[in-house]
C-alpha cells in the first residue's frame, strides 16, 4: 500500500470530503495520536472502577435469596473476567461502603453482600427506570436499522446503557405486543426484534434536529438556516489546534447534505456525493445512538453490533475520531469508550435524567472509597476475623 502525501489528497480531493486527514498509520496509533481531554479522562478513571462494581453488584443480585450474596471463592475464579487484578477480595476491601463481607459458619468460607446503601441505590435505580420512556428508546432504536429490525443479542449488549429494566424482555416487549414482535434469525438459538407493521411509517425528529431549530429560535442568533440545516454541534478538546485548513473543511462537511438516520435510504449508484453522504449519515446515526443512552457514553464494542443493522460499513473508533469536535474517545479500563460531547460539562451531563442521578450516587460510593470509615483500632473482632479469611482465601488462591 503506498503512502498518499496529505498534499496529494488535497489537490484530489473535495475538502467537504475529509474531516481529518491522517497519514498511513495504524489503527492503534491513531488511537495514541489523538488529543486527549483531561475531564473525560478524570471521568473515565472514576468510572472503569465503577464498571467493575457494577458487574460484581449484578452478580450478587442475581442470586434468588432474600439476602443474596455470593462467596468470595467463586468471584476470585472470575477475578481475570472481571479485571481485578489484585483479587476479589482485595478490591471488595477497596468499597467497603458497598460490599460487605462476611465469614458464614455453615459453608466455613467468606462471602459477600451489598451493604444497605448499595441496595438502596439499587433499589432506586430500578424505581427511575420504570419511570423512563423505554418504550420510545427502543422503538427509536430498532427505527434507525434500514429493516426495523434488531438481532435481540445486540439489545441485549447496551440494555443498561439505554435505562432499560433487566427483565425487558417480559416487562417491555412482551406487555407491548402491538409494537414489537419477535422472529427467528437465520443463526441457532437467536432471535430478531421487530417493530410491528403500523410502526413502520412512525416518524422521530433526531436530538440534532432539536438542536438546530433551538439555535435558530435564540434572539441572538446570527446563523443563516443554510448554515446550519445539516450541522452538528462542535466542542473541541482544550489546547487542540485548529488551522485554517482544518476549520475550512470542517465547514465544508457541516453544509453537506445527508439523509438523516431515521430516514429512509434510496438504493442509489455509488458516486463520490453518495459515499460522503452515507458517512455523514453514519455520524448521525452514532450522534442518536449515544442520545438515546441514560449517560450519553457507550463502549465502541457495544456499538459494532449495530453496524450491519444500521448499514454502516466503516470502522466506528475510526469515525469517531475522525470527528473530534462531536466525539471523545477514551481507553480507559482496557476498553474504548465513546462519550457526546455536546451532553457534557465539567464532566456532568448537561441535562441530567434520574437514572444518571441515581448512578452518580453510586460513583459517589466508589470514589469515595474507604474514607469515613472505621479506623483500625476501633474495628469489631466481626471485621477482623472476615478478613483474616480473606487473606487464607487468597493464599489458597
């Protein structure tokens, strides 16, 4: 493959047709070359943390007891699945005020359990999200695939990104026969989401859409409507460089018309325009996507599996990058996580939902860590002994 100079590209190409030209480089130094926003990687370092205890949490609330808790035993053989590098029971001694261990006589082994304010804010959790529009979510979402149509292992992968209940199989498609339907897919033991027949011709105004006409009904507003009829909101990382070629193709690419993604496509030849515009098209359909989420962030992986569904046949870390004034990308917690940037400031959403409020309180837990809590000399002989078999536990490990 031969190295294409950048000053090539430019007298060959339309400017409307590149955002960010890059040289050959692979994929991983992309990745490494972009800049980096200190806010969402402050946020990212609270947050792989978070995802750890989120994942422990579902596992303890997934054992059908009154009290449930899981062994330590069993969480240590998970240890590598789950990212905890220094063992289980070392990163459950790290959020004391929301795992609880304990020494069962009966079973002669430690286990562990939520505390009170843990399942508290569960229980809170589950209360937001009964109140959510998940309905209209998820009809949203199957409405952006060029089939109406959705692989129910992909829903499956971003159920709580989108403030979905656990159980939305029974709770939401099956209590809503009239708008969803399911059918059998080509593979074994997989099945399709459909929207119902009378949903095809439903229409949705996308949150960019809303976006536009609010800046063109503010009283200061200067924009000409052909200015921003087919924009996006741009908010670039602090102390990235913008130059004068940069912007004049950024301006280039906000003009640019495309169909939106709740639209329907028009099977059309493959002209350089046609391309362009199904990669704006694509911007677009990932911009929605994380609108739809509670917290605006998905992981890169989650989104892939949209791909075919959604007739995106490019790379998503490399459109997302390719678009850092809408997008942030961050690796931290051995996974790509992709953020709006619009929704965000100074690390908070913007325009918070109940479900975020009550996951903040849960952060609030993790960050907050082993502060205020009891100091060695005064722990009960309760404390003393659970740890001491978590560390024969983790000998014997």
């Amino acid at each position: 493959m031969q190295t294409i100079t950048i000053k090539t590209i430019l007298k060959h190409q339309n400017p409307c047709q590149i955002i960010c030209i890059r040289s050959k480089t692979s994929s991983a130094q992309y990745v490494a070359s972009r800049v980096r926003d200190p806010t969402f990687e402050k946020l990212m370092d609270k947050y792989k943390n978070l995802l750890k205890v989120i994942a422990i949490q579902d596992l303890i609330l997934a054992n059908p007891t009154n009290n449930p808790s899981v062994s330590l035993d069993f969480l240590s053989r998970l240890s590598q699945k789950l990212h905890l590098n220094r063992g289980a029971a070392s990163f459950l001694r790290k959020y004391p005020h929301i795992f609880h261990i304990f020494y069962n006589p009966n079973k002669s082994q430690p286990f562990c359990r939520l505390t009170d304010a843990a399942i508290d804010i569960s229980c809170q959790e589950a209360e937001a999200i009964n109140a959510l529009p998940v309905v209209d979510r998820l009809v949203r979402l199957l409405s952006m695939s060029t089939t109406k149509s959705l692989p129910l292992r992909a829903v499956f992968k971003v159920w709580k990104e989108l403030g979905l209940p656990n159980d939305f199989e029974d709770s939401i498609i099956s209590q809503n026969s009239h708008i969803f339907k399911f059918s059998a897919a080509h593979e074994l033991n997989t099945h399709i989401l459909n929207l119902t027949d009378e949903m095809h011709d439903k229409s949705f105004v996308s949150s960019v859409e809303n976006w536009r006409v609010m800046e063109c009904c503010k009283e200061d507003c200067t924009v000409d409507r052909t200015e921003i009829q087919y924009a996006f909101k741009h908010c670039y990382p602090p102390g990235m460089r913008l130059s004068k070629d940069f912007k004049t193709r950024v301006k280039e690419w906000q003009r640019f018309p495309y169909v939106g993604p709740y639209e329907e496509m028009e099977e059309k030849e493959r002209s350089k325009t046609r391309i362009m515009g199904l990669k704006k098209r694509a911007v677009a359909i990932v911009h929605e996507f994380l609108s739809l989420t509670v917290e605006r962030m998905v992981e890169v992986e989650k989104i892939s599996h949209f791909r075919k569904s959604f007739a995106i046949n490019l790379n998503i870390r490399d459109l997302v990058l390719d678009h850092p004034g809408i997008f942030y990308l961050s690796t931290k917690g051995k996974r790509d996580t992709v953020f709006l940037r619009e929704a965000y400031e100074r690390g908070c959403l913007i325009d918070p939902n109940p479900v975020y409020n009550v996951r903040r309180k849960l952060l609030d837990l993790v960050v907050l860590g082993r502060h205020s809590m009891l100091t060695n000399e005064s722990k009960s002989v309760e404390i003393c002994e659970t740890e001491k078999a978590c560390l024969q536990d983790e000998n014997k490990g």
